[in-house]
C-alpha cells in the first residue's frame, strides 16, 4: 500500500462541455463512457454545516451550503475479476447558487484524507471564487473517508489486509478520473451542465506528531511499521514507477499544463514542492511566511497583504486559463 506523506495544491484545467461557440462552432463532446454510471442523490435540502474536525467551534460563513449526493463508484479500477466489480457510494457535495449555466465553470475540489465537509467549510477560495466566475461548486469525497466507506462502513472496510488493500493513490485518482467524466456526460444529474472544471486536491497525514516527529526518518522501520499496521507489505517506490516523477520538474514540462502551486515556506511540507515555475503554465508561488494551505483559507480583515497579493494573482491566473481555454474551444462566454 502507498503511503499518502506528500502535501501540495494540484490544480487541473479540464477541457470544456460540449456548447454552442462562437460561429456556431460546436466544442469537443467529452467521452460518453461515464453515461454507464448511475448517481443517487440524498434527500437532504440545501444548507448550511457546522465546521467539523480540527475546526469544531468555528463559525461557517452563510455562503457555504450545498446538497450532498452520492456516486456509484466502482471497488476495484484495475482488475477484470468478478468481485472487483462491487459498488460503493462516494459522497460529493455540490452548491450551484453561482453557476451561470452551460458555459460556466465548475470548481472542483478532490477531497483528501477526511470528511469531506470538513474541506468544503474550509476552502474559502473556492466559495469566494465561485461568484467571480459564475461557477458551480463541486467538492467530492476520498475513499475510506467521512461517508465514501467501502464493503458498507468503516469496520468492514478496516477489518483486515484484504479490505483495506484497496485503499491507494491509484485507486483514489481514478475514483475522480470516472466521476470527471461523468460530470462532463451527464451534467443534467448534478445540475443543469457544465463547460470547465477545475480540480483541486491534497494528500497529507492526519498524524499529530507532523511537525514534530519524535524519532529520525528511517525507511527500513517505516516499511516495518506500515506492515504491522495494515498487514500490507508497502511499496515505498511505487508512486514513482506508477506516475513519474524523479525528475519533476522534466516530467512536468513534457506533460503537463495549467498547473498552480502555492508553497509557504512555515509549511514543513513546502521541502518537497514545487518551488520554481517550470512553464509559462506551469507556475510556482512561494511566500516565505506562508503556511499550510493559508491560501485555500476564507478571506478576513485581518489576512496580511502578502496573502491578499497571493490570492489575487492565483485568481487572476485561472481566469486567464479559463479565457484562454474557452477560446481554444470555440466556447462563447
């Protein structure tokens, strides 16, 4: 099994629904695999939460109410067996209040290791972004986290080796990879359609002795320690055979475009991102007094001016990204 311990902002420009552009152009339909997937959406109405987690006490702006509705998500994305086949629910969360319609973004943020609603009541960006933009507000929940449990809960699906062995980065990115494509396919089931989606997502640990580890780094008692906690043998390497990645900022470059990371230096996690813009796309922010995620934060009247400078520009990126992208595809806004 994998071991979540890189922390960073991933930011992906998908291409655009399928909409009547400019000299009657038509854009690019998205792929109809995804029509095969059905969705079920809560009974519950619109409203507001309470913040949960680490930030139980903290009052939720007004603005941050959603639906919760759920997504037919397959067990298993890489194996042809019968029982890889097994269904599970995954929790999203959507909010359309700003969402212009048909040619209007979507934001969508790829929930990491926690409840999701803990990330919705707290990623103020998106919900101060998503008026600029006209955009709908899509928030979607990691496997074997909050509600998105496999095998039918949480003691099942921690019960041994054989279900938690299911719980990996590759499975995850493809979770997101299928409920993307169904987004684009069936946007008349989350709301009423869709043009461009961005994809936020962090992975990290929820473990309190982060910042501070008590003991020195040592691999050879990590393994030993993940296969006494899961049964599981891990594969420290695999997320490098699996996606690349030794040489970042090359495998970035050939690959990739449209990507923003912010890194605050506070942040013991900063070491291993991405301190230097790669591309004219590809854009590194670095603010020496930054922290974990501060930029994601809701704005207040107390946020120092380097903040405020960090969240204008990264604004002012995604719009020229969505103009630009809009334009490539014939998409009248």
């Amino acid at each position: 099994m994998e071991r979540l311990i890189a922390a960073g902002l991933l930011l992906l420009l998908l291409r655009c629904q399928a909409a009547a552009g400019v000299g009657g152009v038509v854009g690019r339909r998205p792929p109809t695999l995804a029509r095969h997937y059905h969705h079920t959406s809560s009974s519950s109405s619109r409203r507001q939460r309470a913040a949960a987690g680490d930030d139980a006490g903290v009052s939720v702006p007004a603005m941050v109410q959603y639906e919760t509705r759920h997504y037919t998500q397959r067990l298993d994305h890489f194996n042809w067996a019968p029982a890889s086949y097994a269904k599970f629910q995954q929790r999203y969360l959507v909010n359309d209040t700003f969402w212009r319609g048909r040619t209007a973004p979507i934001l969508l943020y790829a929930g990491n290791e926690g409840d999701v609603e803990l990330f919705a009541n707290n990623t103020g960006f998106m919900w101060e972004a998503a008026p600029r933009f006209g955009a709908m507000l899509v928030f979607v929940e990691h496997r074997y986290y909050g509600r998105s449990m496999l095998f039918g809960g949480r003691e099942a699906a921690f019960r041994d080796a054989g279900t938690k062995g299911y719980l990996t980065v590759t499975q995850a990115l493809a979770d997101y990879a299928s409920f993307v494509l169904s987004l684009k396919a069936n946007p008349l089931r989350h709301a009423r359609g869709a043009c461009t989606e961005m994809v936020l997502m962090t992975y990290g640990l929820s473990n309190d002795s982060i910042l501070q580890p008590p003991w020195p780094f040592n691999l050879t008692d990590v393994v030993a320690s993940c296969r006494n906690a899961t049964g599981l043998p891990p594969r420290p390497f695999w997320l490098e055979t699996e996606f690349g990645g030794y040489d970042i900022g090359n495998v970035l470059k050939r690959s990739a475009s449209n990507i923003l990371f912010f890194n605050g230096l506070r942040d013991p996690w900063s070491t291993g991102g991405v301190l230097k813009s790669i591309s004219d796309s590809i854009i590194a922010l670095v603010e020496p007094k930054g922290a974990h995620h501060v930029d994601l934060r809701f704005s207040s009247k107390g946020d120092p001016e380097w903040l405020t400078r960090v969240r204008a520009k990264e604004t002012r990126i995604i719009s020229r990204w969505l103009k630009q992208y809009c334009s490539d595809e014939a998409i009248s806004t």
